[in-house]
C-alpha cells in the first residue's frame, strides 16, 4: 500500500470518516470587533497601525502621497516602485524622487499598494500577481505601503472572502506592522528580516 | 553541560535545571511577557469563551472527517499547481523533502521555524545528503549555530542570554571584522539580517512548516513576525511546506477563527506580523514566487491519536499558551523535557511519537492545576489525556517507580481490611520521622500532622451511642 493510502486508512480505522459531514458550513462567531463599518471601521484601523509600530500617514491625493515619501525617504538614493499600474504609472520624478520599477534587494526603500486592509487587525492586505511581487513588501529597510480609505474591510473574514473572489492569487500577504523578532531576551527588535520601518499612508478616497 | 536531554531522565534533569541561577532568571520572564501579553489581548474580546468552543468544534470536525479533508485538500493543491507527498514515518518525511531538493538539483536551503521538523530530525540527514541548510528565524538560528534543540515552541532560543548569542555569532561569523561592537541586542539582529539575507538571496530551496492546510482552495497559512517564512517561500525557486495531517482546515472561516485565536493566545498579539497564504507555485505571469511547489503531509504518529481517548490532542494549534502558564514548564524550562514539544501539549502528544516507555515521565510532570486547558485555545482537555497516559504507563509497568509500588501497595492494603488497619497502626510513628521514605516525599510536600486516631477508629466512635 501506498503511504497516502495507508495513512487514510489508519485514520478510517480509528473512526475518521471519508465522507464530508452533512452540513458543511460551520457556525463561526463574528466578534464585534471585526464588524466595525466607515468611520469606526477608519478609526480602528488607524489607532491599530500605529499600536502595530508603523507609522500612519494620511494623503488626500497621489501627490500628497508621493511627497510624504520624499519627506522620509534615504535622500540620493533611487526608491524600488512595485510595478503596479496605479503606482508605477505616477509622476515620481515630478515629485523629487528617482524611481526604480520592480522589487530590489539592493535599494533601502520601497512603495507598494495595499490592495486592502483590515480594520479587526490593523493590517494591510497584499494579493501576488503580473505587476505585484511579493518581494516589494519584505526586501525593503522602509516600506512605504499605500492603500485606499475605500478598500477597508471590517474583519478578517471578508479579507479572506476578498482572496477567495480573486481566485486564491498564488501568494496572500497579511501585513501588520514592520518586522521584528523577539527572540534574544524576550525584547522587541524591529527589523528582523522583512522591513524595520513600516509607512502606512492611506490615500483618503471617498 | 548538554542542551539535549533524555525524557528518561526527567527527575534528575530537573533537578539540574532548578540548580541552574541563569536558567531560572530567564524562566521569570514567562509571568512577565508572555501571561501579561495574553491577558491583556483578551481584553478586547468578550466573546473568547465563544470562540474557543467554536475552534474545538471546527477542529473536532476536520478531525471527524479528516480522509475527506486531506484529499480535498490534495486535489485543490495538484488544481493549483502544487504537488503532495504522504509520509508515514519521519524518515519517509525525510526521504522526500531529500529527493525533491535532489531532483530539483537544490545546493542551498533556507528553513523557516518549523517544529514538525524538528519532531523529525530533519536538518542533520539533509546536510549529510550534501545540501546547505540555515535555518532563519533569528532563535532557530542561534540554536542551530550552538547545536542545542528548541526550549519554546515559539521561542526556540529562550533560554539564552543576549552574551550567549553574542559568543554564538562571533564563532560563527568569522568573515566578519573580529573586533565589531555586537553586545547590544540591535546589533545582534543586524547582523543575524545581513547573514541571513545573503542566504535568502543564494538559496534554490525554502522549506516551511505550515500553521493550517485550508481544504477548500488547497492553501497553506503560515505566520512569523520576523518575515523568514516569506522571504523563504518566495525567493528561491522551490517551495516544500511539510505539515501534519492535524493541521487541515475545512474552510477560510475557520482559518479567520484560529487566528484570532493564535496570534493572542501566544504572543498576545491581534495578528502577527506576517500571516501569508500560499495557494501554488507562481502563476503564469506573476512577478515573483516559487516555481514550484510541494506540500509533504506527515502522519508520525498522529493516525494513532485519532482513537477517542486522545483524539482531541490533535486539534493543537502550538500556540504555547499551555507551556506558558505551566507552573512545571516554569520551574524547569524546555530542555529538561528531553522531547520536541515540552509543556502540557508535550505530555499529551509525545507519548504517539515517542512511545509510552520513553515518555512515562512526561505526563506525570504536572501538577493538575488544570491552567493550561484553561487558556488553551482549542479546549484540548490536556489533564484528561495526560491521565490517559499515565494510566498507559503503568498498564504497561513502564512506570515501575516508588510511586507505582507504593500505589500497588496501597491497592493490595486497601483490598484488605485488616491488613489496611494494622498497617496504619504501624505507619502512624514513620509519618513525621525525618528519616526513611516519608522524609524523602515530604521534601518537596507538605505533610499536614497525622490526626489523632486513623480515620477508621474515629467513625466508629462517632457511630457509638
Ligand atoms: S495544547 Fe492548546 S494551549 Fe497548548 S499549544 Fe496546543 S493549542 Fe496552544
């Protein structure tokens, strides 16, 4: 036999079934903080990032944006723009600021666009794709992730209904806060292997 | 001193851990970190009662329809482009993970914090296949640099000082210029980062565990706070995530449940800081991720705690809560446990991987408090189930220690009436002597005084008219 088969076997024998139960759904409880809508829904969301050590900022257009990022940015140095079209398409250079296309493990400083984010958590919200690496998110020293006021979510459910809409993209990134490891004597470092400082600046769309 | 320790020797491995000063002033830290940080994450929620019964439910249900589960979970893996291995044993685990990295022509690996490959060995035998393999969560690598096996199931490095990573790194890291200023704990993580960022960038292969196998799209979750896991599973051209079987999940909802459950009741976090959902290799077209990717599903004893009496063992999400708030955990440490998994979950579970008469110990390492099924996020009934071990171990006489013939003494006493009386009779002077065997019980007990008269004679003087 086969290991696949004699592990399905042992489970059968002692009393697993092979057959899915008769009522699939499972009752879940929703907790109240992961029902928040709007204003509240902001409101949670930004109190969280900065309890998660990021630090939030609010732009009302791309603009506003992009000279936040100039503001805190390595100075001389070009900045790795993922390739995303509504980012990628911008006026950086009119905003003072060399770009790089593409993730880079060589520059300290990187933009990225959230493609949501969870007010239960804080947390921003990344799918994988043609013009989104992954790697725009974890290479970075300074990640300065963008997201729309309009893309915030209540709760970790319907984050994880949003994925399954998009079809499972291959990676789902959950991100809150910048990286950080507590591991010699129980400390707080920040900057562990992903970025030691995390920008949230949250385009203020209505 | 050796960091690896024999379960068979428990006694005197606590006893060597509590004479231990440095040990014991790290231990402290458990009230102050990881107790305060849970409780105060629970505020906020009012609901956890609720939620926790809810976790046990869905866990219980994928356990009741587990076979259904895993292959759902196979076909929606292979759909995604993946591919799933099955392992019965630790070595077929490792026989696997072998012949992927073999096959794919892999020299280098990157590991992220796993404790499923700890359970089975698996970093020695592929080092001796020839390949390169880092470990690079920040405390996995520290301990792997010093040849010392976890203490914490989510702090593997806990028992060391900043001076001990600090020695660790300069033996190790001897590119590096000698004479560096690395005794600061913010110079110790740069430094860990910029090695091990130079190995993410070279590796071909990354290895992960997986915190959850979601059925219904073939997914695997995994979470960190450093980044490792991502960095491992998207930049070199391979990605092997090896799980138990125990670790499946019908659906996305109850994904979103154990979460909010995870994260708090270990490190008193809402979320951690990295929770990553891999569903296949890279996509036609997608700017990055791996080319390929393989699920290996290990059993290793697990088909075996499916048996009623310990089934609900499996719905452990490694949490640590349990080891957290172990009075014996905090007494003693990791590594005087001798096994993978110490603590509560240790007990419960070591027994199916390690066998009864190696781990006897283990579950009789408890005071019953009880605390740990009181934070425990899936309601495992964990004294329950050590009872079940226990009553194993001496089933199988492999507990043949003074306790057990004391017990079996007793049980032949108590059998006989008159013999029972006439011993208490003589037994009342050795009470309090402070020599012989009930000095030796009494050192670490308290031995409340003998009441006047055995309990027998003073029935009977009550019943008197
Ligand atoms: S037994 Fe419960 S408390 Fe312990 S690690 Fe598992 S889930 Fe967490």
């Amino acid at each position: 036999m086969s290991a696949r088969d004699d592990i399905l076997a042992a489970l059968a024998r002692n009393g697993a079934s092979s057959v899915p139960p008769a009522n699939a759904v499972s009752a879940s409880p929703i907790p109240a903080i992961a029902t928040k809508r709007d204003a509240e829904a902001f409101a949670r969301f930004a109190a969280l990032v900065k309890e998660s050590l990021a630090e939030f900022v609010e732009a009302p257009d791309d603009y506003a944006a992009m000279r936040e990022i100039a503001a805190r940015a390595p100075k001389s140095l070009p900045i790795a723009i993922s390739p995303q079209k509504e980012i990628a398409s911008l006026d950086w250079a009119g905003a003072g600021i060399e770009a790089r296309i593409g993730a880079s493990p060589d520059l300290p400083a990187g933009v990225s666009m959230a493609d949501s984010a969870i007010a239960e958590t804080g947390s921003l919200l990344f799918f994988s794709g043609a013009n989104s690496p992954v790697l725009a998110h974890f290479l970075p020293d300074i990640h300065f992730a963008l997201v729309r006021r309009s893309t915030i979510l209540p709760g970790l459910n319907d984050a994880l209904a949003l994925a399954r809409a998009r079809a499972m993209p291959s990676t789902v990134n959950f991100i809150t806060g910048p990286s950080r490891s507590g591991d010699i004597e129980q400390t707080l470092e920040l900057g562990a292997h992903g970025p030691r400082q995390l920008v949230v600046i949250v385009l203020m769309d209505r | 001193m050796s960091a690896h320790k024999n379960p068979r020797q428990f006694p005197a491995n606590t006893r060597e851990a509590l004479a231990n000063a440095p040990l014991q002033k790290t231990l402290e830290r458990i009230k102050l970190g990881f107790q305060l940080f849970r409780m105060a994450a629970m505020q906020e929620l009012p609901e956890l009662e609720s939620l926790r019964t809810a976790l046990a439910a869905a866990k219980d249900r994928a356990l009741a329809h587990l076979p259904h589960y895993l292959e759902q979970f196979e076909k929606n893996v292979i759909a995604n482009g993946g591919q799933v291995h099955w392992a019965r044993s630790a070595s077929e685990a490792i026989a696997i993970v072998s012949r992927i990295a073999r096959e794919a022509g892999v020299k280098r690996i990157v590991k992220s914090k796993s404790m499923l490959t700890e359970e089975i060995g698996l970093n020695a035998p592929l080092i001796r296949d020839g390949f390169e393999v880092v470990e690079t969560d920040l405390g996995e690598y520290i301990i792997q640099l010093r040849d010392e096996p976890p203490s914490h199931i989510i702090a593997p490095a806990f028992h060391l000082s900043r001076a001990d990573v600090t020695q660790s790194f300069r033996a190790a890291h001897t590119h590096l210029d000698p004479k560096r200023d690395i005794d600061d704990r913010k110079s110790l993580v740069r430094e860990a980062r910029q090695v091990l960022r130079e190995k993410f960038l070279a590796a071909d292969l990354g290895i992960t565990g997986a915190n959850a196998l979601i059925a219904e799209t073939g997914t695997v979750c995994l979470v960190t706070n450093e980044g490792n896991a991502d960095l491992s599973m998207t930049h070199p051209r391979v990605h092997v995530a090896i799980a138990g079987i125990e670790k499946i999940l019908p659906a996305m909802d109850d994904l979103a449940l154990q979460l909010r459950l995870l994260g708090r009741s270990a490190s008193g976090q809402r979320m951690t800081v990295y929770t990553s959902l891999r569903s296949g290799p890279r996509k036609a077209g997608d700017a990055d991720g791996p080319e390929a990717f393989h699920v290996v599903l290990v059993d290793n004893g697990r088909s075996q705690l499916m048996r009623a009496e310990t089934r609900e063992v499996l719905r452990c999400i490694r949490c640590a809560a349990c080891l957290n708030h172990c009075p014996v955990y905090a007494s003693v440490g990791g590594h005087a446990y001798g096994v993978t998994y110490p603590g509560p979950i240790g007990a419960a579970f070591q027994p199916a991987i390690s066998g009864i008469a190696a781990t006897h110990h283990l579950p009789s390492a408890s005071s019953f408090c009880g605390r740990c099924e009181s934070v425990c996020p899936a309601k495992i009934p964990l004294t329950r189930i050590m009872r079940h071990w226990r009553e194993r171990g001496f089933g199988k006489g492999v507990a043949e220690t003074p306790n057990a013939i004391a017990l079996k003494l007793f049980a032949f006493a108590a059998r006989h009436p008159r013999l029972f009386r006439a011993a208490m009779k003589l037994a009342r002077p050795f009470w309090h002597l402070p020599f012989g065997p009930m000095a030796k019980w009494r050192k670490h007990r308290n031995a409340p005084p003998a009441p006047a008269g055995s309990f027998v004679a003073r029935v009977q003087q009550r019943r008197k008219p």
